[in-house]
C-alpha cells in the first residue's frame, strides 16, 4: 500500500464519515491514524509493514460504517469516485447486500472495500 494515495482515499471517505486524522509519523508519512467516537483506524505503509492487501486472502475482508440517510449515502458514492473509489455489485446497487439493505460497496485501487449502509427507513 502507498500511503499517500492510501490517505487520499481512505482517510478522505474515514473524515467524511466522521473521522478525524490524529496523528502521522515517519519520513514521507508513510503511516497515521484516524480517531471516530471512540475507536480509531491505523493506515500504515513502509518497512514494518510486508506486502499489498490482499481482500480476499484471509483475514480481514472490508470494514462497514453507517453512513447516514440513503440520499447521504448516495452522496457519498457519487463523491467517492473523485477519491480513488469504485463501485461494486453495481447492476444490484443499492441492495446488493439484501433486499431491506441499503448500502454501497465500494472498493479502491489497493484492492480495501468499504460497505457504506444508510439508516433504515425510506
């Protein structure tokens, strides 16, 4: 993973859902972290770190957040594509994951998805 387009993209989608970039370090940057309500998510490329994400080996496959209302949400799918992010399942978009699931999935150029889920309701 690079970091910088990994900031682009991830640490953009993580500020607009409410993130807040706390902390980056080493020459370049090459890692920082994000602070939500009360977890934070740590990106992080260089030599501590081996190899590229891979989503389908095991381990970790995507993350999900809450993304607010459905027209937030589709917002937010139409602005992610400025930032490095696709599509995915788009012929089933938004109900990919389910008849009474509202939601996108989205992956980017280092192969990370993110599933973005409005609230219930119309």
């Amino acid at each position: 993973m690079d970091y910088r387009r990994a900031k682009d993209s991830l640490g953009w989608l993580l500020e607009r859902l409410g993130y807040r970039l706390r902390d980056e370090w080493g020459a370049g940057p090459h890692g920082g972290s994000w602070r939500g309500a009360g977890e934070y998510i740590v990106l992080e490329a260089g030599p501590a770190v081996a190899g590229p994400h891979r989503r389908l080996d095991s381990g970790l496959n995507h993350l999900a957040f809450h993304a607010g209302t459905r027209a937030q949400l589709d917002e937010l799918v139409l602005a992610a594509g400025e930032h490095g992010w696709e599509l995915m399942f788009a012929e089933e978009h938004p109900f990919a994951g389910g008849a009474g699931h509202y939601a996108a999935y989205l992956h980017n150029s280092d192969g990370f998805e993110i599933e973005l889920v409005a609230d219930s309701g119309p």
